[in-house]
C-alpha cells in the first residue's frame, strides 16, 4: 500500500471535516498555534499545507477550493 496515498486521503478527509454542518467546538490549530481548527486539530491553511506537500501545491489548492464551495463557504 502506497503510504502517501493513504496520508493524502487522511489529509482530504480531515479538511472536508473541518467545514462541519452541525454546530462543534473551535480551538487554536494545534500546528501553527495562531488560526483556528475545529476541535483544536490543524486548520484548514496546515492541512492544505501539508497536502500539497503530497500531491503538489495546485492539487491541494483546488481541493480545498472545491470543498469550501461545496460547504458554501
């Protein structure tokens, strides 16, 4: 099993999860200590970060762009 595929898909999923749909608690990213993350995990900026390390800086973007659309952000 590739295990950057798999790190990829764990990174996808975690963004889609910080767009919730229900109300949740926020918290200080737990990377960068200074933008918010849900329940205190990465934000959103070091999870696409870290993404794009992965599956390049564009592939990321455009990720995370869709997502924030879909969420109606």
């Amino acid at each position: 099993m590739n295990k950057q595929a798999v790190k990829a898909i764990e990174l996808a999923t975690q963004l889609i999860q910080s767009y919730p749909v229900y109300p949740t608690t926020f918290s200080t990213c737990s990377s960068c200590k200074s933008k918010q993350a849900k329940g205190g995990m990465e934000c959103t900026a070091c999870l696409e970060d870290e993404l794009s390390s992965i599956v390049g800086y564009q592939a990321a973007k455009d990720l995370h762009d869709e997502i924030k659309k879909l969420a109606g952000r």
